[in-house]
DNA sequence: ATTAAAATTTAGACAAATCTAAAAATTTGT
DNA sequence: ACAAATTTTTAGATTTGTCTAAATTTTAAT
C-alpha cells in the first residue's frame, strides 16, 4: 500500500466512517485539497484492490477491508501522538503534522512496541480514542460544552477543532484535558458561558464551548 | 529533498566518506541494486541542487553540503536505532529494516528530542558512531579481533558485517557490545581463535573474528 | 597505439500520482 | 419535465523515479 493510497483510505474514513453511504469525490477532493479527478483515479485504484466500492458518479465507500485498514492507521496515528506529548513532550498543538508522516511507517513490531511503552493508552492527546489491535474502539459518551446546562458540572475529554490556532489558544488559557469544568450561567444574548474551572472562574465565548467536549458526571 | 534523493546520498556518503575521491555511478547502482542509469539521471539531479560534484563518466562525490546532509540522514538512522533498542527491546538485527524508514521522517524537534530521552548516546548499537546535531562524530580507536595478537585483551564495541544473519549468530553465541575479551591463541592453520569471554572459553572462526572490532586495553 | 572490453550516458518508454480542459452524467429550479 | 447548474469522469499532459537498449566514452590488453 502506498502512502497516497493510505492518506485517500484514511480521509474516507474521517468523512464517512464505517457507514456504508457513499463519500462524493468532491467532498474527498476538498478535504485532501486535491482535484476530484485526481480521486476519481485513485476511487478506480482502490476499488480494484478491494479497499472500497465505487459507484461511477455517485461516489465511494470503505469495504470491511477498507474499514479495517484505516483503523490501523489512525490507530497509528493517535499512539504516535500519545509518544510525542508523553515521551517526547510535545505540545498538543504540534503532534499532528509529525504523526502524519509516522503514521506510515511499516513495523507491526513497531507500533505494538509503542502502544505497551505508553501503557496502552486509550485515548489520543485530543480525547479520540484509539482503536485496539484488532480493530475495536470506543466513542467516549461525551457532549459539547455549549450543549450543557447551568449548574451541571464534568470534565474536558476532548476537542472538535484540532486546528494548531485553537490548541494555542486553549494552552494559553490553561484550559486542558482532565480538568474540571462547572456550567455557572449561560448569556441568552451571545450564548456566551460562565464557568469555573480548576477553581478559576472565568467567560468563554459560545464558539470555544461549542469545540470543547466534556464528559457530564453521573 | 525527497526520499530517493535522501538514500542516494547517504549511500554516496557511505561508499566514499568525506573523501573528494568520485564515485562510481557502478558502485552506487550495485550497492542500491539499482542501474547504473538510473543512477546517472539522480547524480545529475543532485549536482543540480549541490549536493554532489558530478563529472560526466568520472563518478559523484559529495559537497560540502551533502556531506551535511548525509550526516544528518545518518545521525538521525543511528538514534533511532538506539532508541528501538533501549526504549523498544528490538534486537539488534531488527532495528535497520525500521530505521530505515524512520531516518526519512523530517522534524527536527523529533530528532533532537529522541536525542534527549536517549540521553545524548555516541554509539549505535553495532557500535558506529552518531553525528552529532553540528555534523561532529568520534571514530573510535579500534581493531579487528582478527588481527589482535595473543595474550592480549579488549572490549567488543562493534561490528564490521551488519547483516542480520551475523548479527543473531551473534546473539545466539552471546557475543555483545561491551563484552571483555581476551586472546588466548591463534591457530596458524585456519587462523581461528582461542579466547575467554566474559569468563568463558570459545573457539571462533577467522570469519567471525574479522568481523568483531575491538578498543584495546590501554 | 590500436582494438577489444567494460563502464557510462543518452534516448525513449513506463508506472504512479497529479493536473487542466473538455465531455458526460446528475441534480436542481421552475 | 426540461433546461441550467453542478458534479463527476475522461482524455491528454506533467513530474519523479525508474527501466531497457543503443550509443558513447573510458580503460585495459596486446
């Protein structure tokens, strides 16, 4: 498998999971800033090796097969990102483009190595989980920030925006993975949050709520 | 610079050091199993872009900068090795095939930084030594055990043929860098040798001793 | 020194991955 | 339902790195 052909498997994944609905090559195109005859190419390529089905004009999907491979790499991915940040104290806004190119290397005896050195971590420096050897994953039961409400309180799991610019911003405000966050009040005029967290009250505009996953407590 | 120009260089290096001495376009071809054409095409290439001094039918040598480069290339080859040795537990006929790989990932925080967790070693684990960031490094003062004379002793800090199949012969035979090892006698018939090891008594072949580098005790 | 052998380069071809421009199919709007 | 707009594919070109076969240069032998 060439590392095209892993980046374009790894990108249906992200934008159709293992759902069976057909991905347009335009939407492939945009979110890999390639040209959509460029993926109508590499659609013929891995239909033909069995990565996924390809309906002429209507788009692709990922077969088992294909589902089993990008799992592999993104499983890749995210352990290599855990190394950087726990091994190699990278900062969470820097993993990314490094775990781009490590995520192609070519060792099971590699990556397995890795997963046991980081004491087989289940979730990636973001909060997305890793998935397991064998394929196996689990979605952490998590919700936006700006979807809770006032006077219920639970803990920073993760990010929807992984843009360097946005991790910069929450390493600046000290706002972290782990920390416990507790819905104070909500602005009806910008839905604007009140929070206290870490024992610091401070304001978040609705746009960073709405990227910040927390996990509610029972 | 991609990664073919990447391997030719440091093959280059490899085949003719730091030396002004050319290269044969042959030379190169045989040691990258490739042909000698395609060989001529990427000397003419890398002369273009200064890596290499290239003079029609004479053969490549390496400029100053692709001495530079090639040792950065070999710097980062020789830390990984290390670390997959230290840090992973591969043995040490496992670590090239990977390394291999590695060596091409560009990110020098990621280098420098595995540079650190390994402490800043000097050796790889066959005991050649590693650039360091500035291009520097040490050949160590060292012979072949082969050609040591009897009744004298030293320490194994390396190995002339890499090859796996040596290597676990090695490891079969418990034959490691740092070992103690003492001369006895030197057959003259086929030039094998009689030494103690780390206490114990061995009988080894010309082949192997002229493979085994030893630092002399003073 | 001349020729035969060996090494090296050139010319032309190919596969992979991409692009542009044009053609074809699908979707949308009325 | 049909024309217009959009999406997708095809056809042909480009770049990188490689190859084969032929031509050229260098080296070696007598």
């Amino acid at each position: 498998m060439t590392r095209s052909e892993e980046n374009y498997i790894k990108t249906i994944f992200h934008l159709g999971g293992n759902s069976s609905a057909l991905i347009s090559t335009n939407a492939i195109a945009e979110q890999m800033e390639t040209k959509p005859s460029s993926v109508t190419d590499m659609a013929k390529k891995l239909a033909e090796k069995g990565f996924v089905y390809y309906k002429k004009y209507q788009g692709v999907s990922l077969t088992d097969f294909g589902i089993k491979t990008a799992l592999s790499i993104i499983r890749k991915h995210r352990l290599w990102e855990v190394f950087l940040v726990e091994k190699l104290d990278f900062s969470w806004d820097e993993v990314h483009e490094v775990a781009e190119q490590l995520e192609h290397i070519k060792s099971e005896k590699l990556i397995d190595s890795i997963d046991a050195l980081l004491d087989f971590p289940k979730y990636d420096p973001h909060g997305d989980p890793i998935p397991s050897k064998d394929g196996k994953f689990m979605e952490r039961d998590k919700q936006l920030l700006s979807d809770m409400d006032p006077n219920t309180e639970g803990v920073c799991v993760g990010v929807k925006d992984t843009s360097a610019a946005f991790l910069k911003f929450l390493d600046k405000n000290n706002i972290a993975l782990g920390n416990t966050i507790q819905v104070l009040e909500k602005e009806d005029f910008d839905l604007s949050l009140h929070i206290k967290m870490e024992g610091k009250e401070l304001h978040i505009s609705h746009q960073i709520a709405s990227n910040l996953y927390i996990k509610k407590n029972d």
